[in-house]
C-alpha cells in the first residue's frame, strides 16, 4: 500500500474513533457538564429563621385553627427523567408563582380544606427550548394556565404537634393538569411554630392520564412518568 493510501487509511480510522467516543461520550459530557444539576427535592429547611428552635410543647390548637396563606419563599413545579441517547437526566422546572389557602379545626387536628393554584406557564428550566415545549404543546398553556390541586378528603393528625415537630402525612385531592382533573395523593411533610409552616410533598404523575404527550426534543426521550413538587410557606391569615 502507498503511503499516501495509508494516511488516508488512517486518518478515515480516526474519524470513526472519534465519531464512536463522541457518541458515547457526548451524553455523558451533556449531563455531567452541560446540564445544571436537577434541584434538590423538596425538603423542610431546619431553618431557625422560619421555625424558631423545637420544642417538646405541644401548639396551642388555638394559634393553628383558622385559615393559612401561602406566602413567599414558595415555589412549585416538576421532576422528570430524560433519556439522551441511554444516559439518564433529571431535569427539573420551578416557579415561585403559587397562591393557596388552608384550612384548620378549631382543635388544630384536621386540615379541614385547602386549595393550591400554580401559574404552569411561569415554569422554567436549563432550556428555553424545553420550556417552550412544555408551555405550547404538553400542557398548552393558552388555554390551561393554571394547575391547581384541591383537598377531597379532611386530613387528621392524632395529637397537636410540638414547635417545630415534623408531622409526615398523606392528602387526596383533585390534581388539575392542562384542563383534566385526576384524584392524586401527595405525600407530605410539615412543621409550624404557630405563625408560619413549612410544607413540602410531591405527587407522581402519568402525563398520558392528563391528556399531555412526554415531550420530546428529538435526541432527547421524555420518560411518560414524573412528579408535582411543592414547597411552601405558609401563614396565618392576617398575620
């Protein structure tokens, strides 16, 4: 063989090295350098700020009864996996956008009503691509602007907490996505100090049961699976 034969030889050989190491490794550049790290899940803070220090009194049932408001410093959204060509992404979407009540006993036990509305328009990821997706065409957004989560069933705890206690519970209610309402449990977890609470959950849900295709960006596979995630703050009314 020619010299030049073998150049040419070798340099096609490397072309299709390089071509094979990039299609292996760029998924993994991608998630590893290229893709913000997913948000945390949801999480009570433990901040002394927002909960004072913890304490083994009980509440007064009288400072929880009445109706809380979610106030700042809350916040609402997504958690999906991606597949890119086999390596695995969780992306996830977040807005501060969120408006609710709730509702409690006058002996502080029973969360007797509450109602979350989120501005699913206002969720935004690493990718204006993606979101433009997610506005437009999954949850079309123009039409369903808002996605709100109502309580079905009363939730009761069996003993007035203690400052700063975390209480862990399940609440049923009606998940509305793009329009289509669906009966959903939220796994929850609060605390409160009388004045103020923290609550974080999350809902699983199948886009397909809300009439919502999986986006897809081409490269990119949208598993048909993902959660509603929630933390909040919440007040007491009038506070």
């Amino acid at each position: 063989m020619k010299k030049s034969q073998k150049v040419l030889v070798g340099a096609g050989v490397s072309v299709l090295v390089l071509a094979a190491g990039a299609a292996v490794a760029g998924p993994i550049i991608y998630r590893e350098f290229l893709t913000p790290p997913a948000a945390e899940a949801p999480a009570l803070s433990g901040s002394e700020q927002i909960m004072g220090e913890g304490s083994n009194e009980p509440l007064d049932p009288a400072a929880l009864a009445g109706t809380w408001e979610v106030a700042a410093e809350s916040e609402a959204g997504y958690r999906v996996d991606e597949v890119l060509s086999g390596t695995d992404v969780t992306v996830t979407g977040r807005t501060p956008e969120v408006a609710g009540t709730f509702q409690i006993s006058a002996d502080g036990l029973t969360l007797e009503a509450a109602s979350l509305t989120v501005d699913v328009a206002s969720i935004s990821t690493d990718s204006d691509q993606r979101d433009a997706y997610f506005r437009d065409q999954a949850l079309r957004t123009a039409e369903h602007p808002e996605a709100t989560f109502v309580l079905s069933e009363p939730v009761t705890l069996e003993s007035v907490p203690a400052a700063g206690e975390t209480v862990r519970t399940s609440a049923v209610g009606e998940l509305t996505l793009a329009g289509v309402p669906q009966t959903v449990t939220a796994e929850v977890q609060l605390r409160s100090d009388g004045s103020s609470a923290e609550i974080v959950g999350s809902i699983p849900v199948t886009f397909a049961d809300y009439g919502v295709t999986a986006p897809s960006l081409g490269f990119v596979t949208v598993e048909p699976e993902g959660l509603v995630e929630f933390q909040l703050v919440a007040e007491r009314d009038g506070a």
